[in-house]
C-alpha cells in the first residue's frame, strides 16, 4: 500500500528489502534513496536504522517497542552525528488530529479531579504487541497534562480466544490502558473519562489501514527535506 501510494505521487521506489534479502542494505540501489520507510518489528526496527544511517539515507518508522533499550542512542545519532529519523506511533492524519483533542482535553480536565481517565486499544489479531505504540503515546500526553498521573500501566489484555488476562486495578496515579485483539480490526482508540456523575469518552476508529501509508509517504517527503529527530508534531502542527 506505501509503494501504491508512493508511486501514485510520483516517487520511484528504490529497493525493497524484507527478511529474505538483507543484504540489499548494502546494495547501490538502496543507498540511492533519499528516505527509506521502515515498518517491522521491536526486534528488527532498532539495527534497521543502523544499517540505514551507515548507509547515508534517512529514515521514515513506524516500528514500536524499541525505544526502552535504544532511545537515547538513536537521539545520539540525530541531535550528534547528524543523522535523520521521521519516527511516530501512528501515521493516519486522524489520529494527529486525535492527539491534539486528546492534549487538549487532558488540558481541560486537570481541573477536575473527580474524573479518572483510562485508554482503550482494539486492534486485529495479528498485531503482537500489547498496548499498542499509539495507546502508549496517548496516555503518556495525558500524563503531561494531569498532574493527578505519573505514567501508564497495561491493564485488561482481552485475547481473540476469548481469555482475558491482567487487571483492572492500577495504581490511582497510572493511567491504565486496555489491550482488546479481535477480527482485521486496523485499530481503534478510546479515552475514558469517567466519574460518578458521568463519563465523557471520544474514539478514532480507522477504517482501513491506507491512511497510516498516506501518511508514511507525507512523512517521507517531509523527511526528505529536513533532518534531525521528526516527529508527527513537526508535520502537523496542530
């Protein structure tokens, strides 16, 4: 779907490289382009940026799980060595605009402390991590906001089995996040409000995933002309 998009736009696709053919990191084709956009793993993700950057081109990632052991390497190798990372959670234009409600909403209800705020994440059954990078970047802009929270906790994981595992007690300063796995769901994100009155709540439901490739390639050209650690914030300045 990136290469659809891409080409639609009138970019050339360089190289393609997946687990058969590492060894292209080093080929002249790869070392041509202006941006590679790297979606794996939190295994893979974190030398695929090293190999990228010895090889001189930028990079576009929406890989998760890799910044508790490499995060402050790779600010490092951005802010010393001159190297360049596009890096979000999630790429839709949605959820930027989601984001911004939910900073702003957060904003509004540090006031109000009656209210306990928890996030909810759906995703399809193959995703393998649990909470999803865009819930954990969710609940860490909330917890810049509430001075009432000092981090998240993973709370109910519901598996497509039908088992659920964890617990939905967390400590009254963690905001606590939910993990459902279920269908070809591309990713639903709820934040809860909740208080013995009432409850305000505001989602983003995707409906497909062609709108986190839209915005992979929209991040590829931006990142082609800036450098430095980005961020969906640079892009979208809401």
């Amino acid at each position: 779907m990136i290469e659809e998009i891409a080409l639609s736009r009138g970019h050339e696709i360089a190289c393609i490289i997946d687990i058969d053919n590492p060894q292209d990191f080093d080929s002249p084709a790869f070392r041509s382009a202006d941006v590679a956009i790297e979606f794996t793993t939190p295994t893979a993700a974190y030398g695929n940026f090293l190999r990228a950057f010895a090889a001189g081109v930028k990079v576009v990632s929406g890989s998760t799980g890799w910044k508790k052991d490499h995060e402050a390497d790779v600010q490092r190798l951005c802010t010393e060595e001159g190297h360049t990372l596009f890096w979000a959670s999630n790429f839709s234009l949605g959820v930027a605009i989601f984001r911004a409600v939910n900073r702003y909403l957060a904003g509004l209800m540090n006031r109000f402390a009656e209210y306990d705020v928890s996030v909810e994440e759906t995703h399809h059954v193959h995703k393998l991590d649990a909470p999803s990078g865009t819930a954990i970047t969710l609940a860490e802009d909330i917890v810049d906001r509430l001075d009432r929270k000092t981090g998240w906790k993973l709370g109910l994981v519901h598996r497509p089995d039908g088992t659920v595992e964890g617990s939905a007690d967390v400590a009254p300063e963690a905001v606590r996040i939910d993990a459902v796995r279920r269908d070809e769901v591309p990713g639903i994100h709820t934040i809860t409000y909740d208080s013995p009155e009432d409850r305000i709540a505001i989602t983003h439901d995707a409906h497909s995933r062609r709108g986190f490739a839209l915005g992979a390639v929209l991040a590829a050209e931006y990142t082609a002309t800036h450098r430095g650690l980005l961020t969906m914030d640079d892009l979208f300045n809401f």
